[in-house]
C-alpha cells in the first residue's frame, strides 16, 4: 500500500515532468517563431528582384514606351522570364520550408555521393560552360554512401554549385568528396575572392507603381539569382535536418564551401 510520503514524492514528479515538458513545447514553439519571422524575412527580401523585372517590362509595355512590336516583345519574354524564375525560387523556399517545419516527410536512406554530384554535374554543366567556366566534378575514387534524403541532397548542391556559376566570370568550380573523422565531407571551391563572400547584397527595391516609367533595359535582361546568403541559408537548413551541416572554410586566400553528411554505415 502507498503511503502518504510516497503518493507526495510521485506526485511531486509528475507535476515536475509535466513542467518540463510545458518549458520545452514553449521554447520549442519560440523557436519555430523565431525561425517564422526570419525566414519570412529573408524570403521576402529574395522575393523583390524577379517581381523587379517583371513588373518594370510591363510597365515599359503598358506606358508605350516601346519603340515597335519587335521590342516590346523582347519586354514581354524578360516578363515571362522573371516569373519563370520567381517560380523556381518559391519551389525551393517551400520546399525547405516544409523540411523544416516538418511537413514534408524525409525519405532518409543510404546514398551513393558519387550518383547523386554526377547527377549535379549533368544538371549545372551547361550553365558553366554558357560561362565559359571549367566544372570538375570527377569521379570518386571510394564508395561514399551517406544517410540522406537523395532529393533534398541533390538540390543542395545544385542550389550551391548553380550559385558559384551565376557570380562568376572566369574560373574553375571543383568538388571534392572524402570521409574524416566518421562523416563525409564534400567540398565545393571555386575561383572567387574572399571578399566576394563577405559582400552584402544590396536591397532591391520595387518600382514605384506610376504611370511614369524610364525607359531603360539595364538591370532587366540578366535574370535574377537567390542571393549568396540566402543560398547558404537554405542548403544549410536542408542539411541540419538530414543530420548534417554547412561549412564555411578560409584556406589559402578562398572560401571553400563544406557540406558534412553522416555516413550510412556509422
């Protein structure tokens, strides 16, 4: 039979577990605020260079201020562009919103790194050689398999290796993958100074909705890229919750990119 000083030791217990478990669901639901306003944030910021170059080629368009059918077509095709590419940047920002939120179920399993940056390889090489840009991604020279959901790793790295290729001019892009220390490590290098990773993308702003609109193309005819910071941001969220991490590396005058993954096998 339970006596009074045991029945008050229990339920001392489960009034202390009960408490415990309270402060974590409410630092739990502050972090996923706080990773609400964030994210939001930045995505809206991200948002504001396509809609930038397709709201002022309609405006151009809409204002007569094209010069005959020829160019206003030209106006038309850097609008359909834009939203092309406006697109393809809410794919990738739901996408990873959903992982992290947990709406979207990971598929975690063994993966071979080898198909999966030769997949890569096949996908950017065209946008590197359009550059004149050297790609090496070869093939490894071990059997890495890591514990990772395939598509989500694929698009990490396209969305990293596509953005050493929009912000370069000249130069090589090379990966490299090995095992240290129980994980894999792919790194990404390519020709850019350190400086260009510690610049910050200025602010984009919308045109103003007038009927006045400048004539001019500069600005509109090179399509729109997810900033460098909001690239990282995205490839690093979409790692950590694959039980990975992204890496920033200074070694000899460049900043190498890092992407660590657990091994299937550990």
């Amino acid at each position: 039979m339970v006596n009074a000083k045991t029945a008050l030791e229990i339920s001392t217990n489960a009034q202390s577990e009960e408490l415990h478990q309270l402060q974590l669901a409410y630092l739990s639901a502050l972090e996923l605020s706080q990773f609400k306003a964030g994210f939001l944030s930045r995505t809206s910021h991200e948002l504001r260079s396509p809609l930038n170059g397709l709201i002022s080629s309609l405006q151009l368009i809409l204002s007569d201020l094209c010069d005959d059918p020829e160019e206003e077509r030209d106006y038309v095709k850097i609008a359909h562009d834009s939203a092309l590419k406006l697109v393809e940047i809410l794919d990738q920002v739901i996408t990873v919103s959903k992982v992290v939120h947990g709406s979207y179920p990971l598929k975690l399993e063994a993966v071979d790194l080898d198909l999966v940056l030769q997949e890569v390889a096949m996908q950017v090489r065209m946008q590197a050689e359009n550059r004149n840009l050297k790609l090496n991604i070869p093939l490894l020279d071990q059997e890495i398999e890591v514990w990772a959901d395939m598509a989500c790793l694929r698009q990490v790295f396209v969305m990293l290796v596509d953005g050493a290729i929009a912000l370069m001019q000249e130069g090589v892009i090379a990966v490299a993958a090995l095992v240290v220390d129980g994980v894999a490590k792919v790194t990404i290098v390519d020709d850019r100074p350190v400086e260009a990773w510690r610049e910050i993308s200025p602010q984009v702003q919308l045109p103003p909705l007038t009927d006045k609109v400048e004539k001019t193309v500069e600005g509109l005819t090179q399509l729109p890229t997810l900033s460098t910071n909001f690239r990282l941001v995205l490839a690093k969220d979409l790692l950590l919750s694959m039980g990975g991490d992204l890496e920033l590396i200074e070694q000899d005058g460049k900043t190498h990119l890092q992407c660590v993954l657990p091994l299937a096998s550990a």
